[in-house]
C-alpha cells in the first residue's frame, strides 16, 4: 500500500522520463548517440585535413627517429634531437630551437632531480668456455644493456640463481667473483647478487610477453651502489643458456662495456605556427622524444605526428586552404616528464597564456595485430575543460565512419593507402597518468591536457618496438585528431563555440544523468548497514558532478572573444543545471526511501559528522615553489627519517588518488571539499587517509596548513 505510493510517486516523478531520455542517448543502439555525424569542426576542414595528413611519411619520420638510441639525456638522444628540429624548420615551422637544461643529479625542476647521461660506445657479452658464442651485443640490440652498467672487461663463470631476489636463491651458491644469470627484474637481481653478496655482473632473461614473442628482449635498469654491469637475453637464448647451467655444464662468459655517466643536458625541441589576433593564448601539443633504440611506437610516433602535423598545417596555411590560428600553436618534443617539467620551470609566462594541450604517446600501433584499442584520456575533475568534449566528438565522428568493413561506403573513410583497414575501435576513459600531461594538468601549472594512446602493445619497452611495428592508418588517424582539434581550439569563431557550447550543455545533462544512475546502482548493491552511508555517497556523485559540469561550460566562455551573446547562453546553461540539482537529488532520494522500505528499515536523516564538520574549517595551500605532482623520489628524501610514514593505506590505491588529493588543493577547497572530489572521482576514500597524505605532505614542505 504505502510502498506503491512510493513507486508510483517515484516513477511519475517529473524528471524521471528526462532522466530515461538522457540514459537512452547513451546507449550505442540508439540512434539518436550525441550527433556523431555533426563534427565539431566544419567537414570541409576535415576532408582538407584528411587529403593532406599522411601515415606514410609519419612511419618514414619513425624510422629516421628510431635509428637513435634516445635515452634522456644522452649523446643520441640530442641527434634524434637535432633531426627533428632540422625536420621541423624545413616544414616552415617558426622559432625552431633546441632548448638545454642541465642534467647532472645535483639540479632539481622543482620536485624533480635530474639523471646524468649514460653513453655507450660498446657492449659486447661473450661465451668463452666450452666454446665462444656471441650472446648480445649493444651494437645489434641496444636494450640488451642495462642503463647505468659501467665500463668492464670481465672474463668469469656465470652462475643460475633462480630469479635471484630472494636472499634464499643464494644460499647453495657462491657467487662472489662470478656473474650471475637470473630470471628476475635486473634490479632486484642485481641489489642482492651484486650490492650484497659480491658478484660482478648480472645476465637477465626476464622478458615481457616472453610466450608471444620469445627473441625480444626487454629494456633494464641497474640501481645498485656498487659499479656494476648488466645484461638482458630475449627468453629463447635465456632459456637455453639457462637448460645447460642446470645440466651441470660450467660456463664462462666474457663481459667488456664501454660507456661513460657524465653531467649533461635535457632537450626539448621547441616550434610554433604564430597565432595572428590571439597570439599570446597557446596550444600545447607534446609528444616524448625519448626511449631506448628502436622505440618506434614509445614514443617515435607521438614524435612523428607532431611533425606531420606541423607539416600539414603549416603547408595548408600557406596555401590558403585553411585559415591561420588565431592562437599560437606550439610543439613540444620533450624527454618524458623530466623536459616538460623543466620547461615549465623555465617558461612561467608561456604556461600562463597556454589554452589547453594535447599529449600524443604510443598512438601508431596496429590495433587488429596487437589487440590494440586507441584511447582518448581525458582531463581530470580538477581540470574540467572544453577540450574534452571537442576531442569526444572528432573521435566518434571518426569512428563512426571508420568501423564498416572495407568496401562499405562511408562518409569519411580514414586510412593510408600503404596502412591497415583496421576499424578505428576506440574508448573514451577518464585522466590516465604515466606520460607528460601528468605535469601538465598539475594543479599549480594548470594546464588542461588531453591525452592519445594505443594499448595494449605487446612490444612495449622491447627490441621488437621497431618501425614495421606501427601502422600508417593508425599514424594518420591520430595525426588527423590531433590536427583537427588544434585547428577548432587555435580558433575563436563564434559559430563553432555555440556548436559546441550546445553539443556541451546536451552532454552534461547525459553525464550527470550517468552519475545519478551511479548513485543507483550503488544503493541496489550496499549492504542494508551502508545504505545511509552510500546515499549520503551518492549525494556528492551528483553534487560533484554539478560542479564540475558547470566549470566545463564556463571555460568555454574564454574560447570566443568575438560573441558575447555566448557567454550568456553558457551562464544560463550552467544556473539551469544548479537549478536542476534538486530533482536530480530529489530522484535519488526517492530511490534512497523505496530501498529503505525493500529492505525495512527506517531512512536515515543526512548530515555532517564531527570529523567532517572539524574537516570543513581546514583549508590546506600549496607551496608555490614546488610546482608539478608529488615525486615520491623528492618526497621519501625529505623525510627520511620518517620511513613508515610510507605505510599509509592511501598508497596502496590508484596513485591517480593522491594526484588528485594535492591538485585540489588550491587554497580555497577544505580538507572535506578536496575529499567529497576526489570520492566522487575514484570511489568513496576515507577522510583520514586523505588528512594522513596532505599532514605527510604538509612535513616534506610541498602543502601548507
């Protein structure tokens, strides 16, 4: 009886059937899915940029880039570096220059040390006994020597120690004076073989993917504090090597390395298109320069479609098929992380004029080959921008005119004619770190950046990284998304900002009709002794999600300086969705009173306990000279001698949590604001571990309370 009133109070609720509405749009069966053959950019624009990218002189850029073993920093590195600015001033590309920051282990780019360079003239490993055999060389295969390994001319026995990172795989053999093989991570092998029981090398045959392909071999990293040298194996010759030790043969090996750890330089190279009217407002896009020989797809690809794309709009401006940016365009080939947060160390003004950005990392592999899936990152809640929507509708444009079999007509086929005809399967997923947006969208630096990836990649960090590896299609899909949306954000005209200023006041309604569902699905699945816990979580889904939604649509106010009649259509959209809040919350709680019912017991009355109320009051600030994420290398030196404050339950979840926690920090958010985001962006975080991460913070100086 009273429980259908309650359903039927719910399900006529007035804006119950907007909310199925908004829920049907999002369903890929509908036809109606948010226009996805209404780009953004005019079509026009796109076919122009369509018949000039080309994947086909991207891979020729990757395979001119992958002939340079580009550790950061290293002698290689800077002729890679020195290629691709050539390359780019022969586009026409303005203000080319190869900028230097020093690199030596004693300077720091705010939280961040630098590395000395490691340089190899030769590395070669031998079997002397019973019979000489090549077993690598860093000539034939660069990532077989491990980084840091030192100058050596060493004739020994080698010895199997299992995986070797245990104190136990040592205990039946002696390996001092000896070289060990193992089939563990070389540091971990070499900590203990090495540093603690006296041998004098390390051979590795620990290999990613090692079933699929079994003759790459994977890159290594010697950290130890005994001068050492390292050496990995793919998994077939490992094996091998590995069968006759344990049949009782003795093997010698010969060791002789050749390289240098010297102070030198990080390098980024710098190029811009000139804005015109807007010029002191940028466009970043970035690609890592850097990795190991070949590295084609990590990251010689981001590399490569930045110079197509300088190439491509360079050229089309000259020749008056598209107009010149308003905004300035600026590109950036950057050491990962270590030359992005050095240029912004360096260039405070040009990080105050930048719009927003784009970070291209790993976007060239064969996506049928490799199971691969091209990924569009977004920005995070702490950075809601315009740029995300832009980047969502050029991708589903693309994809809904590129997932038809060959043959199958289509509007705007994308591919290159020497490229795959892989569908272009893709997904739209919330901020990933791991690449240099990472800096970018610091709360300090405050940048919006976006963020292109194709993964899995099954020779990811290996020899088998090599050009062939990466497919033309792909290479121009990218470019061609890239390029697109710095073209519509290097703008100002009036009609693409209320194009999208509608395509974004629709989108946030289905978002935040996402969230509400959220909010759903999380009461359905609580505990009956959670269940006011979790409304009062699903509460700040919605609230969260108001908030952020209504700071996207306001950063769009910024995109036109021509039509102000923009800015009031986006102010009215943004109080209309405030306005809305409370049937959005009214929903839920009709659903939060019918569950109670179901399960018999009574609502819950909502409010503040005294830890959050006492957490509303704190308002914690940032260290204005410590720019850029947490380095926890930076973080563990200041407070060495607190090492269990490293024992905090909040590192044993995403690391994209304690980003998040210190990039809402802005001297405004309270310990509670900075906790009910990060909830509503994660999962339900507990209050104290976010107050434990920002006191530990507050003790190495990088927060202030």
């Amino acid at each position: 009886m009273k429980r259908k009133g309650l359903l039927s109070s719910f399900f006529s609720f007035s804006f119950y059937p907007l909310i199925l509405f908004y829920l049907l749009l999002l369903s890929p069966q509908s036809g109606f899915s948010t226009q996805k053959d209404d780009p953004v950019l005019p079509l026009p624009i796109l076919q122009i940029l369509n018949n000039e990218i080309s994947g086909e002189l991207a891979q020729d850029y990757i395979r001119d880039i992958a002939r340079y073993h580009r550790l950061q920093p290293s002698r290689g590195y800077s002729q890679a570096a020195q290629w691709v600015a050539e390359k780019a001033k022969s586009f026409g590309l303005s203000d080319v220059q190869i900028e230097r920051y020093p690199a030596d282990g004693q300077t720091f780019y705010f939280m961040y040390p630098t590395s000395p360079a490691w340089d190899v003239e030769m590395a070669e490993l031998w079997i002397t006994k019973p019979q000489e055999e090549k077993l690598t060389s860093f000539a034939e295969i660069p990532v077989s020597v491990a980084i840091n390994s030192h100058s050596c001319d060493v004739e020994a026995e080698l010895i199997y120690v299992g995986e070797g990172t245990s104190p136990l795989d040592y205990e039946k053999v002696e390996v001092k004076g000896k070289v060990v093989l193992a089939s563990g991570p070389i540091d971990s092998v070499a900590n203990l073989a090495v540093d603690r029981f006296g041998a004098l090398g390390v051979v590795t045959i620990n290999m990613r993917f090692a079933d699929d392909e079994p003759d790459n071999v994977s890159t290594l990293r010697l950290r130890t504090k005994t001068p050492t040298f390292g050496f990995g194996l793919s998994h077939r010759r490992g094996e091998a090597l590995k069968a006759r030790l344990l049949r009782g043969e003795k093997i010698f090996v010969h060791a002789r390395v050749k390289a240098e750890i010297s102070p030198y330089y990080y390098e980024n190279v710098v190029a811009t298109i000139p804005g015109t009217e807007l010029r002191d407002e940028e466009i970043l896009l970035t690609a890592h320069l850097c990795h190991y020989k070949p590295g084609a797809n990590d990251n010689a690809s981001g590399s490569a479609c930045l110079l197509e794309i300088g190439r491509t709009l360079r050229r089309l401006i000259d020749e008056k098929k598209i107009n010149p940016p308003k905004r300035t365009i600026r590109f950036l080939w950057v050491p990962e992380m270590s030359g992005s947060i050095a240029w912004v160390a360096r260039h405070p003004e040009e990080i105050r004029r930048a719009v927003a950005g784009i970070n291209l990392d790993m976007v060239g592999q064969y996506l049928n080959q490799n199971n691969s899936t091209f990924f569009l990152h977004l920005t995070p809640h702490s950075r809601p921008h315009f740029i995300n929507d832009v980047l969502i509708n050029l991708v589903e444009f693309l994809a809904v005119h590129n997932m038809q079999a060959f043959g199958t007509p289509s509007l705007f086929p994308v591919y290159s004619l020497s490229g795959s005809r892989d569908a272009f399967r893709y997904r739209i997923m919330p901020y990933s770190g791991g690449s240099d947006q990472v800096i970018f969208n610091d709360g300090l630096i405050g940048v919006p950046f976006a963020f292109f990836l194709v993964w899995p990649d099954r020779y990811y960090h290996t020899s088998g990284d090599q050009p062939e590896r990466c497919d033309p299609t792909q290479l121009k899909r990218s470019a061609l998304l890239a390029a697109a949306a710095t073209i519509f954000l290097s703008d100002d005209c009036p009609h693409q900002a209320r194009r999208l200023a509608g395509e974004m006041a629709a989108r946030s309604r289905i978002r935040l009709a996402e969230e509400l569902k959220r909010g759903f699905n999380l009461l359905n699945s609580s505990e009956t002794k959670d269940l006011a816990l979790n409304y009062k979580e699903a509460i700040n889904f919605i609230e969260q999600a108001i908030k952020r939604e209504a700071a996207a649509l306001d950063s769009l106010k910024n995109y036109s300086h021509r039509d102000k009649d923009i800015d009031s259509f986006l102010s009215i959209s943004i109080d209309n969705i405030r306005i809305d809040k409370a049937r959005w919350l009214a929903d839920l709680d009709q659903f939060y009173r019918l569950t109670c019912e179901v399960r018999g017991i009574k609502p819950e009355k909502i409010s503040l306990t005294p830890e959050e109320k006492a957490a509303s009051k704190i308002i914690p600030k940032r260290n204005l000279e410590l720019k850029g994420p947490v380095n926890l290398a930076y973080l563990r030196e200041k407070i060495k001698d607190q090492p269990e404050a490293f024992n905090l339950p909040i590192f044993q979840e995403d690391s994209r949590i304690t980003y998040e926690i210190l990039n809402f920090v802005n001297g405004q958010n309270s310990l509670l604001d900075i906790r009910q985001a990060v909830s509503a962006e994660f999962k339900p975080i507990p209050l104290s571990w976010v107050q434990a991460y920002l006191e530990l913070l507050a003790r190495a100086g990088i927060v202030i309370f």
